[in-house]
C-alpha cells in the first residue's frame, strides 16, 4: 500500500461523519481502490461522490487525464443548455455531408451523403449509443467549441478543455488533447445531476441520453436493470469511464481514469473493479437500517 495515498484518501473520508459502521465499508472500498492502484500498470485517477451525504473518496483527483469519448459528456451538456436556451432545437435536421465523415463512424458512415437529414437529437444518440466520431463533430461544429469550455469556465472546470474534434490526429500529435481530472468530471455530472446547468426536465432527459451506451466499463459487472448514466473513453494507454449510478435511495457520481497504461485492458478491468466495489457498497447502504440490517424481497427470516 502506498502510504501517501492512504493519508490522502483517508483524509478525504474522514471529512464527513459517518456512522462507525459505514465507515468501515467506506474503508473497506478505499483498500480496494488503493490495491487496484498498486497492482496496475499505469497512471489511476479516482473520484467517487455519494449524492446523498457529499461523502467523497479522491485519489489523484486532481492530476489531468486525457479524456477520449468522454469529453462527449461537456459536449452533450452545452447541446441541451443550448437547447434550454432557446439557441436551437434538439429537433432541428441537418443534412449529412461527405466532408462530415471520420474514421471509427460505423453508423453516420452508412448513412448517404447529400440526402440523408438527422435530427441533432439522433447526431447525439449516435455520439452517445454507439460513440460515433463524425456525428460528435457535427455537433461540436454546431454548438461551438468555444461555447462548451465557456460553459466549464462558468462551472468553475478550468481544466476540463475540448480542444479538438474526434479523429483530429494532426491536433493530438500537437498536443491538443481533450481533457479533464478525475474531480472536474465528477463536478460537472454532480451539477447537472442537482439541476444546476439545466432545468429538471432537460436534466431527466440529457441523463435519459447518456445512458443509452451500455456495453462500457463501470456497468460491466453491475447487475442487469441499474441505471447508469455515463461515457467511456479510450486511446492507446488510456482508458476512462465516468457517470452517475443511480442506485435507488442512494445515487453517486463515479470517474475512473487510467493512463500510461502498459497494458490498455488492465485499465478497462481496474475501472470495472471499483465500479463493481463501488456499487456492492452504495447498494447495501440503500436497503440496510441503520444497524446493518437488509430486508429484500422474499425475505422471512427473524
């Protein structure tokens, strides 16, 4: 175990109060998220957020991480506070160009340039469902990338930047990555979650997007039928997911990122693995009393 992580995590446990009980499950996935980040091969960033006490766990929370597919989570919050604002309609058409399409587009690819028209709303279910490149660019030209980091400055996310579209291997090569940390992308989800960048009906409905992509790496080993809400991103070495879990009675914000990964799939089993820890603790803390106790259904015994 690392001892400056333990410090680190440990103080950021300890600053809420938290039942004896409860705080030694929230140790019990500290000790997990700090073996996951001893045995792995690269660079963890971890930003956990419980939406019901404020209860966090941060492990370098801070440290800038590329982010891959899931800058696409700012780019879909600037589309509907755009959207709120009156700017544009997710209804709006807009027909495909040839020059629209990039590699890694299985969907807008097979659509025919000069004829087909999509609703921004479809440009977004394809950025989100299936992560397509050339409808995310679309709409990236649509709302602006200026417009999507002046909507993190007014969040206060000065690090959480989109500085080039999908694809754009010239830029990256440059050194214009899109990027955030583990903590900013947890602010972000944490304010549109509680309503403060979007009204409550485009919240419920930007949240109802969002989770359309399911084969992605904190819901992997969740059960079948739980709500999450979130985007995974992955480059060579880098691997990221972050979302809200909406477990019932007891939500949270969960952001797993990985870089200078040596081996790309032990960042995609690290971020699975916490998720997985993550969740087993948040679910028995919204069905158990206060002393333990959990009542499922069909449960008789005394």
């Amino acid at each position: 175990m690392k001892p400056f992580i333990f410090f680190f995590l440990f103080a950021a446990i300890a600053s809420a109060q938290t039942p004896p009980k409860q705080e030694v499950l929230w140790q019990k996935l500290e000790s997990t998220i700090n073996e996951t980040d001893h045995n792995l091969d690269g660079v963890l960033g971890v930003a956990i957020l419980d939406l019901s006490s404020g209860k966090k766990i941060l492990l370098h929370a801070d440290e800038v991480f590329p982010q891959a597919s899931s800058i696409k989570i700012a780019v879909l919050a600037e589309l509907y506070r755009q959207a709120q604002a009156g700017k544009l309609k997710l209804t709006d058409l807009y027909a495909v160009q040839a020059s629209d399409l990039v590699a890694d587009s299985d969907i807008m690819n097979g659509l025919t340039p000069g004829v087909t028209r999509i609703t921004l709303r479809d440009l977004a279910t394809m950025m989100v469902a299936v992560s397509d490149n050339s409808a995310t660019n679309v709409l990236i030209d649509r709302v602006g990338m200026e417009n999507v980091n002046a909507l993190m400055d007014s969040l206060g996310l000065a690090h959480t930047r989109l500085r080039r579209k999908m694809m754009d291997l010239k830029a990256a090569g440059e050194g214009r990555e899109n990027v955030s940390t583990p903590a900013e992308m947890m602010a972000l989800l944490e304010n549109l979650y509680r309503g403060k960048v979007l009204n409550r009906e485009m919240t419920d409905d930007f949240f109802k997007m969002l989770s359309t992509h399911k084969q992605s790496f904190i819901p992997r080993d969740l059960p079948e039928g739980v709500k999450v809400a979130n985007k995974q991103g992955e480059l060579e070495g880098v691997r990221n997911d972050s979302g809200v879990v909406f477990v019932e009675n007891r939500p949270y914000v969960i952001c797993v990122m990985t870089t200078y990964l040596r081996h790309e799939r032990d960042g995609e089993q690290a971020i699975s693995r916490i998720s997985a820890a993550a969740f087993s603790m948040f679910d028995r803390l919204a069905r158990a009393s206060e002393y333990g106790r959990v009542i499922s259904p069909g449960n008789s015994s005394k």
